[in-house]
C-alpha cells in the first residue's frame, strides 16, 4: 500500500516523495485535487498527506469528500496556517494529523509512519466485481466461489485491473502498483507478467485484454 501526497509545491512535492520513498514507503504524487478520488477507488493507499492550497481544490472541502466516498484511511493535512481554528477546521473535515508549514521533513517522516502503522491496523473490505472477488490484504481470489491458484505478482496484478471494474489500467499504473513507484521494470517484464496471468485464468469467465496504446482491462466472458 502506498502514501498518496497531494501537493502542488513542486519542491516540496518532490522533497516529500524522495523522502518518504527513501523510508521505504511507495509513495504517489499528484499536484491538483482533480485525480484523487479516482486513484483512491483504484489503489490501496495507507495514508494521504493532503495539502490544503491546492490550484484547483479546498483541501477541506477534498477532505471531506474523500470521506463521503468511504475511504477511510488516515489523512495528514498541510498547511501554511497553523493557528487553533485552522486545525480544527481539519479535523472537522475528517483529517487525522495536522501539520504546519515549513516543517521538519523528520516530523513529517514521522507522523506518516505513525499513519501508516494505525493503517496497517484496519482491514479494508475485499474488492468485488461480478463473480470475482479479492482479499485486498492478501491478494487472495475467488472467481464464483471457487479459489484462484496464483502467484503473489498475478495476484497483484488481478487486483489492481479488478478495482477499475472493466475499465482500463495503464502501462504507469500497473508498473507503480505491483513493482512500486521507484523500480526500473521494463515493458518485456510487464509483458510477461500479463502472459502468465492470462495463463492462470485459462478457463474462467475472466479474460485480460490488450487496449491498444493505454494499457490492460479485464473483461467478463459471457
């Protein structure tokens, strides 16, 4: 699972990215409030470090749609205005940590890690599409019942394609969430990857199909 930052301060977007990366957590950059519901209904996100100056979104106001979607993973907002009614409003909104800016990039650090840990905690619910469905921990999965046998990378990859619920995944997307944001994974790789997973659902009602130019869907054979 990765930490989601939403930030449109380029240095500290990409401070805060290669940092945290660098602390082991994979980590997500978007620069505008526009995506993030979109991403959060695709990926597994522990924690989203959520600006509150975004060019084209209220970081409250974010915050509490992000909450009226369902997700319920820990929010730490950032912020430029650290007094009492600011911190509240951001906890009213449905934030779990706040944080001033400039900060120590080590609090940060810490806070996420803290987030991420009360995450780590919380069983999210199992993803769910026609006859499919998967443990969204262990990537576990049944097609009509009946258990599916694959390996932890297919798993994966079933499980990202299944939360776009017949829409499709690109190339970017898939390499960040199965290899992670930071790993040199070529094409070939992806490639083969998709191959062996079209191999095990041989004989279900679930073929991986190729959309020319943007990327992988799954699709539901009558």
């Amino acid at each position: 699972m990765s930490v989601l930052v939403v930030e449109d301060d380029v240095a500290i977007g990409r401070a805060v990215v290669q940092g945290l990366t660098g602390k082991g957590f994979p980590t997500r950059w978007l620069r505008q409030g526009e995506g993030v519901l979109d991403l959060l209904g695709r990926e597994a996100v522990a924690t989203v470090v959520l600006d509150i100056g975004l060019p084209d979104a209220d970081g409250f106001a974010l915050c509490r749609q992000i909450r009226a979607a369902g997700h319920d993973m820990p929010i730490l907002m950032l912020t430029a205005r650290g007094g009492l009614d600011d911190r509240l409003d951001g906890f009213d909104a449905g934030a779990d940590d706040y944080l001033a800016k400039p900060f120590a990039f080590a609090e940060l650090a810490a806070r996420v890690a803290v987030l991420v840990r009360r995450s780590a905690q919380r069983q999210p619910a199992p993803v769910v599409w026609e006859g499919l469905e998967i443990d969204a921990v262990t990537g576990a999965a049944c097609w009509q019942g009946e258990p599916l046998a694959l390996e932890p990378r297919s798993q994966a990859l079933l499980l990202h394609l299944a939360r776009e619920r017949g829409g499709t995944a690109t190339r970017q997307d898939l390499f960040d969430a199965v290899w992670g944001v930071e790993a040199e994974i070529t094409d070939n790789a992806l490639d083969v990857a998709i191959s062996t997973l079209r191999k095990r659902l041989a004989g279900t009602g679930i073929a991986v199909t190729t959309v020319r130019g943007q990327g992988f869907r799954l699709d539901i054979i009558p």
